[in-house]
C-alpha cells in the first residue's frame, strides 16, 4: 500500500496560510518600538521574504541617514549648490524610451563639476 498525502497544499495556499500564522505572532520582546519592515519576491511559483525587527529609522537595511549641514557648512553648501546650477542649468528630458534623463549645459556637470 503507497503513502498518500490526506491534503495537498499549492504554494499560494501554503503562502496564505504562512501569512494568517505570521500575523497572530507577537513582537518580539527586544523590539519595544514594534518596527517592523518585511518584503517578499514571487517567482515561478517560489517565496523569498526578508524581514527586520527592531529601531528601523530608515525603510531600508544599511542606509545611513546623514545629518543635513548647519550653520557655516550649511550656507557653504547653498552656495555650492547655487554655483553648480547657475553653471550647469539641468533639464530632465525625454530619451526615445519615454525615460527622463537630465541634460546639463556643460559637460562634466553630471559629475558635480562646478568650475572650468
């Protein structure tokens, strides 16, 4: 006599059921913030999700949020900025796809060059 399965799952439904038995999971007791960032990939019928617990400033893994200058920084920085525009003049235009590409007055502008 062969070995029979009572129930055969798909993957969408062993999916589902994954997710319904996920969900009623508590947050972990070294998380007290309750941040919680997960994502899936489908394809041809196979999942792959990774998910992150904990203090998540930023939406994505190993991104380091830098802090905005201040004071004399800040208005060297405007300053900078205002040169390489005046300079550079960008403009996003169309490319035969459809896709925006900036285009500068200049060349070496799309490397931030400010000066001749």
């Amino acid at each position: 006599m062969a070995f029979r399965p009572i129930i055969t799952f798909s993957w969408p439904t062993m999916t589902a059921l994954a997710a319904v038995l996920a969900s009623g999971q508590p947050v972990q007791a070294d998380n007290p913030s309750g941040s919680f960032i997960g994502s899936c990939v489908y394809s041809h019928g196979y999942e792959i999700c990774s998910e992150r617990w904990g203090d998540i400033k930023s939406g994505l893994p190993r991104i380091i949020e830098v802090p905005a200058p201040q004071g004399e920084r800040a208005s060297e920085a405007e300053a900078r900025e205002r040169k390489w525009l005046a300079r550079c003049r960008p403009v996003i235009r169309q490319d035969r796809y459809g896709v925006g590409r900036y285009a500068y007055a200049r060349p070496g502008c799309e490397f931030g060059k400010s000066e001749d």
